[in-house]
C-alpha cells in the first residue's frame, strides 16, 4: 500500500535552476576569424555650448522686429562686413539664411531658446545682414490671411 499524498504546502523543494544553454554557431549571425567586424557603436557626441543663452544676447529678451515662427528671413548679397565676425552666432544666420527661412527653422540650427534665437536675428537684422520679411498678423488685413489659409488647406488637401 502508497501512504497518501502529502499536502501541497508542505512541498518546498525548489526546483534546481541549470545554467543557461549557449546557442548553436550559426554562420550567419557569427562572424569567423577573417570576417570583417562592424564598427562599434558610438552614442553621438551632443554639441553642448559652454556658454548660457542669456551671455549671447548680452542679457536682452526683447527683439526689435516682430519676429513670429513662420516669419521668412533672408540674408542679403554682398559682404557680411564686420558684424559676422564679432559675433559667431551671425555667421550660422547669414549662411542658413541665403535662401529664405523662418524663424523655427533658424531657431533648430542654432539650437538655442526661440527668444534668444529673436534676439539675435533682430541684431543681424539692425547690423543690415538680413532682411526680416512681413508676415501678415493680428488684424492686418484679416480677409487677405484668411485667403492664405484657404490656398494652404486646398493644397494641403492636393497632396
């Protein structure tokens, strides 16, 4: 006669834990001794500025030119002068701008905040080496803005 079954609980052997198996060479996946071996893997180095955003502008917030994201900037022919090369940040303004860009895509360059980013095309502006183009804005001629925002929502729908 089998004496009964022990209860449940009383079952505390654990079970042995093996280690893990390697897997099989695969000559696909493995790379033999006259295989070429891929490049490690770098992370990017992120282009950091030592400098805070408030020492470029010399402390100032405030643009002279109403300067909204979409606003068009572009450089002007001819020589960028002195201007550039006091300040750096003019230089990458002048360069990025010698077909017309908005203000966000200045700021994406130039990878600082969009006030800083304001300060410094309205001083490259004031130094004569861009032009900031008029964007339409508040109430000027509401009825001409609303015609414009039709024209993109119908091509936008085109696409």
């Amino acid at each position: 006669m089998t004496p009964p079954p022990s209860p449940v609980a009383e079952i505390v052997t654990p079970f042995p834990v093996s280690p893990p198996v390697p897997a099989p060479a695969n000559p696909l996946f493995d790379a033999g001794a006259g295989a070429p071996q891929p490049p490690a893997a770098e992370p990017p180095l992120e282009e950091t500025s030592i400098v805070r955003p408030y020492a470029i502008t010399g402390g100032r917030t405030k643009a002279s030119y109403a300067l909204e994201l979409e606003t068009l900037i572009s450089s002007k022919e001819g020589d960028v002068g002195e201007a550039v090369r006091e300040q750096i940040e003019f230089g990458s303004i002048v360069e990025e701008c010698r077909t017309p860009r908005s203000v966000a895509e200045i700021v994406s360059v130039l990878r600082v905040p969009l006030g800083v980013a304001r300060v410094l095309i309205s001083d490259a502006a004031d130094a004569g080496l861009v032009t900031v183009h008029r964007t339409i804005s508040g109430d000027d001629n509401a009825e001409a803005h609303l015609m414009l925002m039709e024209r993109v929502l119908s091509g936008l729908r085109r696409l």
